[in-house]
C-alpha cells in the first residue's frame, strides 16, 4: 500500500465486480478508506445479494485496507443518498466518488420496451446524478473532492442493439462536462473514463459475436478480442482521484489495455456560410455533398439485395 491517497474517503458504486472491484483495490492500495457499494444484481439488473460488496470489502480489509460495504441501489433518491451517507457515517467525509454502477438490457430499438429504456437509464445517468448530487454537497463544504464517471465508447459512438445503453452513457459524457464547470469553483473535479475490458457485461458479447461485427464494419473502433482486464482501468481512476490530478476537470480518458488517451470534446469540422438571406433545400442540396457531405460514410448502409 501507499499513502497518495492517505486520509480520503472514496465511495464506489458498482464495486462488487469487474471494473468497480478492481478501482476499489486500487484505490484502498493507495491508503483510501472505501465505501463498497454494489447492490448484487445480475447483469441486467434483477435480484440483489450482499454477497459481492462484502467479499471485495473484505478483500480490501485482508490487504490492510479500511472498507465497508454499501448494498443500496443508485437509481433511487434515497439508495443514491444513502450511499453518500455511509462514508459520512463511518468515515466522518467523502473525498472521492467513482460511479461505476451499471446493467443492460440489449435489444433493437423498434424491440425495446418502455421498461428496458428505464432501468438502463436510471442506473447508469440518474444514478450518477443522484450520488453527485448528495456527494457535491457535501464536497462543495470541504472546497475538494474528485468525481469519477464511467462513460462508454458505445455512448460516444454508438451500438447496435444498445440504444439504451449509449443513450445512458453519452447522457454521462454530457454531465460529465457541465458538472465539472459548476464545481470547479469549488476546488471539485469532475471527470469521466471509457474503459474497454472483459466483464460480466461485456461477456454478453461472445467471439463469434464480435467477429460478426467486425466483418460488418459495426464494431468499435480501437478494441480488439479477447478485451483486456479490469484492473487495466483502476490506476488511471485512482491516478484522477489524487491531488496531482487536480488540474484535470471536464474530460473523457479512454482506457484500453496499454492504451491511455484524450477524447475530444465535440467540435466543427466543417462549416459553410452564406452571405445573405437564409439556407434554402435547393442550396443545400447543391452545396453540401461538395462541403459538410463530402467524404461522409453511412455506417449502417441498407442492406442490398
């Protein structure tokens, strides 16, 4: 263990498994004291169970760790409170917030019910809010803390089957950067990571699967088979959480592997002008495959026959 983060208090939502787990060892290795919050549900959010929070809370304790485990849900205002509230109660603050809970219901669009479309987004964008929310409070108090979302390269890019999903995680991106400019005052700072790594979620997706969408042109870009492990993501989470971080705020850090890299924040990459008068179909027509058109790729062509 060491003491970069000696005397903080974190919370970790989703941290019965995966990359969740592997952020909780990381930050306790680093002297962290750490709320383990995981409700023990399945991938797609059914069932509960005290099982995995405890068993990583006590990983971290036979480490020489400081933990405790948390089983509330972070898609309601009172799980999401309560959470926070643990740390307050047994730890007298909170330092760090890394929300990595999440599930998913895959299926196409015209196939998705009003149910799947909830419960994706509740756990992954309204649970995010809610623990920022209690969590900022009381950071906003102190004048520090860091907060650490999970974003998704299929939020930023997109996925078939996982309109749900993407909707959830692009929604974290754009929190992501406006939290970060209302707490930054504060001495706060609020960041997103894309990981890419094998988990229970990401297991749903077989070889077979991922071959498909290779040859189909629809798998993401900069991952490849077999993904690689979780705790490939934990020391660039805690590495966020410490003091030496504190100049980054409002950004996305892609992990992959050996991969570290910067997203971008959406930009122009093309603009045209007309000098008088507005826009009219016929110009546009005329113009865009010459200007903003020119060299853009349909990634879902139909299909021919």
């Amino acid at each position: 263990m060491t003491d970069r983060l000696k005397d903080k208090v974190a919370v970790v939502t989703g941290a019965g498994n995966g990359i969740g787990r592997a952020i909780a060892l990381a930050i306790a290795a680093e002297g962290a004291k750490v709320v383990v919050n995981d409700l023990g549900c399945s991938t797609t959010g059914e069932g509960a169970s005290s099982g995995p929070a405890d068993q990583v809370a006590e990983e971290i304790r036979r480490a020489g760790g400081t933990a405790v485990a948390n089983y509330d849900s972070v898609a309601t205002m009172a799980g999401g409170q309560a959470i926070v509230q643990t740390a307050i109660n047994q730890f007298g603050r909170i330092d760090i917030l890394a929300n990595v809970a999440g599930n998913d219901r895959g299926r196409m669009v015209f196939n998705l019910t009003e149910e799947e479309w909830d419960i994706v987004i509740a756990v992954h964008l309204k649970g995010t809010f809610i623990t920022t929310k209690f969590a900022s409070q009381l950071m906003r108090q102190q004048k520090s803390g860091r907060i650490i979302n999970c974003t998704s390269a299929a939020g930023l890019i997109g996925e078939p089957g996982h309109s749900n999903y993407c909707a959830a995680k692009a929604g974290i991106a754009g929190f992501t950067r406006a939290v970060a400019r209302e707490l930054g005052r504060y001495g706060i700072t609020v960041n997103a990571f894309m990981p890419g790594a094998a988990t229970r979620m990401a297991g749903l997706v077989t070889e077979e699967i991922w071959k498909k969408r290779v040859e189909e042109g629809t798998a993401l870009p900069g991952i490849s088979w077999p993904l690689p492990p979780p705790e490939d993501v934990a020391p660039v989470v805690a590495y966020l959480a410490t003091d030496e971080a504190a100049h980054i705020n409002g950004q996305i850090i892609g992990v992959i592997g050996p991969r570290v890299f910067l997203y971008n924040h959406p930009t122009e990459v093309k603009t045209i002008y007309k000098k008088e008068g507005r826009w009219t179909v016929e110009d546009l027509i005329e113009l865009v495959p010459l200007t903003l058109g020119q060299g853009l790729v349909n990634p879902a062509p139909p299909k021919t026959q």
